[in-house]
C-alpha cells in the first residue's frame, strides 16, 4: 500500500508556522551544543520505466529502413515503473559549533518506502487473438516490498549570517546506511511458484511473425533473487535556520545523497524473466539484430491464474464441421454429442467471462463460467533490475542551543 507521504511534512509546517509567529532573536551558538528533530521526504528518483512498448529499427547499409521487432507485451504497461517510490524520513541530529560561522553535525534517522511495480505479463495457451490485435498479453503487476533504512551521516556545515535571525548554509558529508527489505506477499507468492516451475526462452521474429520460435528444450526454474545491502554515501546540503525565540530556531534543508551500491531485483537467475527489445536503431550486421529477445515459455502449469479453457463455437471431427456446447472445455449438450477435444478448446480470460455468461445465459444448460484457481501455461515475461538508492531528501524541523 502506498503511504501518504505528505502528513509528516504539514505537522512540521504548522509548528514552523507557529514558531515563526514568535519575536526573532539572533542566537550566538559558539562553543555550544545544539540538538534538532527533523521530517521530511526521500525521493531517490531512480526507476526504470517499462519496455513494453519498445521497437528495434533494423535499417540497411543505406539507412533505409529494413524490418523490425516489437516488443509483444501490452503497451497498458508502459505507464508503469519499477523503483523506489519516496519515503517519509525521520532525523535526529546533534551539532557542536566550533565557531559562529563553522558546526560539525551527526544525525540518524529512519525511513521505511514501497518498492513497487513489478510489471508481470502473460499471454496464455490457447489464446484465440484476432489478426488486427497481434498480440493478447495480460498486465499482473505487484508491489516487490518494502525497504526499511537507517541512514547515520557525519556532515560539515558552514553558515553565512551567524547574526542575522535567517541564517543560510551549505555543507558536506558522508555516512553509512543500514538498509533491510521486506518482501509483500505477492513477491512471496509469485517467487515460490516460479521455482516449482520448468520452461526455456523464446525467440522473438521479426514484425511479420506474432508467433516466436519455441524452445526446444526446459529447464527447471528459479525464483526472485534480491539484493538490498547497506551502503556508503557522501552527500551536500543546503538550507537554512530562522531563530524564532531564545535558544529556539526552525529549519529546512534539501540533501542530495550518493550512494556507492544498489538495490536489485531479479527472476529465473537473471534481471528479468523473458528478454525485452530495445529501443533503438540497429543496421544489418549489428548483433543486436541477431540476439534474442522474447517472453519466457512455460508448458504446463503457469504463474497466474488468467482464465480457463472453454469449448469453441465449431470444431472439426472427422472432416466434419460440428458445433460445441458452450461452456467448460469438453462440456457436451447430450450424451451422443460428439465431445470437444481439449485441443480444439479456446482460453478464456477472466476479465472476459462476464460477458462471456451474459452472452450464453440464454443457451439451454449453459452452466456459467468462473475462475478456477489453476495457474495457467504460456507466454510471460516478469521484469526486475537494479535501482540507485541516492536522491534528494527535503526535511523541516527545528533546533535548541544549549
């Protein structure tokens, strides 16, 4: 579930508003210890937009275009993003004023974030899909979990009006991270199912071919791997102080962190389960024209329930053209009509059956249709990848000098 990021920030804006509604005094802070208590926001800014919609130009010798290979995967998807979404960040710092212009501070603070979406998508086995459509994928995205984070940073800060009630400053630092990560249910849910399950990569063919090249082989697979150590940062600040009553004095400060490790995310032993096309353009001859790309094929079983299997409208038997029950795959209307062969029946989406009962409510025992609960065969692709844990933080708070 996504937080409300903005709650901490308007509590501390009504405590500056009030303070700053106080007679301003210049404090000397010289020699003496000063303690703050910060909220704010962590925004690392790092994502990785999805590559569903993406397409790979091949062009001639002469720059003319040639063909091309699209990414099958529903182009819904490409809205989505997979990062680090911002998180409310809570501090507390200590400061020594060596003089009037020049402080040391130490501060620790704690943040917990969503890391969210995992874009999973599905084309499953059976699909009937129209010509004009091409392709028929299904978007499952989930949130990956939660990382908690305790930031500890050692900082030089310079003031430029030690005077004057507003008091700017700069500084610079470093410090270290603890970080922990907390998988949802859903990442639990989707990583052990992948590791039951046995398949082999595809090759995707150029623009004229919606249907890959399936492997010849499988492969038993493994499930999601993630990486989410503690690191080092080094950072800048900027901000000022507004001393708002003796020994009192309330304050904001963008921070800018860089941080030397990432946190990663990845499927079936790589980033990503499935091998998306770039975005580029490739002449004839580059190996990017050669290389695989394509969703991951799994033959039985599957990750995602997205349907079940139901009779066609006809079907042939014996060279003979015959109608089918509608309904469940093999459901007869008689016990002497000729029985549907599970490799005549369509895959019926969950998002189609309302229509799908609606259409044959009418149909002499028609027995409704529902989902089944059963993890279906096919196409997938499930993306992952690694994300900077540095950004900007933006904090309120305030300060007392001893």
């Amino acid at each position: 579930m996504r937080r409300p990021c903005f709650r901490p920030l308007l509590a501390v804006s009504l405590v500056v508003a009030v303070l700053g509604s106080l007679p301003a005094t210049a404090e000397e802070v010289e020699k003496k210890f000063r303690i703050g208590f910060s909220l704010g926001q962590h925004n690392s800014r790092d994502n990785l937009p999805s590559d569903s919609a993406n397409i790979l130009t091949v062009v001639d010798e002469n720059a003319e275009w040639f063909t091309q290979f699209e990414d099958p995967r529903n182009d819904n998807a490409a809205l989505g993003q997979f990062q680090m979404r911002a998180a409310d960040r809570m501090s507390v710092t200590g400061q020594y004023a060596v003089n009037r212009f020049f402080l040391v501070e130490a501060s620790v603070g704690y943040q917990r974030g969503d890391v969210g979406d995992v874009e999973m998508q599905a084309q499953f086995s059976g699909l009937q899909i129209d010509l004009e459509e091409r392709y028929k994928y299904t978007v499952y995205n989930f949130m990956a979990g939660e990382i908690e984070s305790i930031p500890i940073h050692l900082s030089a800060i310079v003031r430029f009006r030690p005077k004057a009630a507003f008091n700017p400053y700069l500084g610079i630092g470093g410090g270290y991270t603890l970080v922990g990560f907390e998988p949802s249910d859903d990442l639990d849910r989707v990583s052990g199912i992948i590791d039951s399950l046995s398949g082999g990569q595809t090759t995707l063919m150029d623009y004229l071919n919606t249907v890959p090249t399936f492997p010849t082989e499988y492969v038993g697979m493994t499930g999601a791997r993630v990486e989410a150590p503690s690191y080092l940062e080094w950072h800048v600040i900027g901000g000022f102080e507004y001393a708002v009553k003796r020994n009192w004095a309330v304050y904001a400060d963008l921070r800018y962190e860089s941080a030397n490790r990432t946190f990663f995310l990845g499927f079936n032993g790589s980033s990503s389960l499935g091998i998306s096309v770039p975005a580029r353009q490739a002449t004839l001859g580059d190996p990017a024209v050669t290389a695989q790309y394509g969703p991951w094929y799994i033959p039985s079983s599957g990750i995602v329930d997205g349907g079940l299997l139901v009779n066609p409208v006809s079907f042939y038997s014996g060279g003979q053209l015959v109608e089918a029950m509608p309904g469940l795959c093999g459901t007869v209307a008689s016990p002497t009509a000729t029985p549907v062969p599970v490799s005549a029946c369509e895959f019926l989406l969950i998002s189609e059956m309302s229509d799908y009962n609606e259409g044959y409510a009418d149909v002499e025992g028609f027995v409704p249709v529902s989902p089944d609960g059963v993890a279906d065969p096919g196409l997938y692709y499930v993306r992952g990848g690694s994300l900077k844990y540095g950004g900007a933080t933006l904090q309120i708070g305030f300060r007392y000098t001893f």
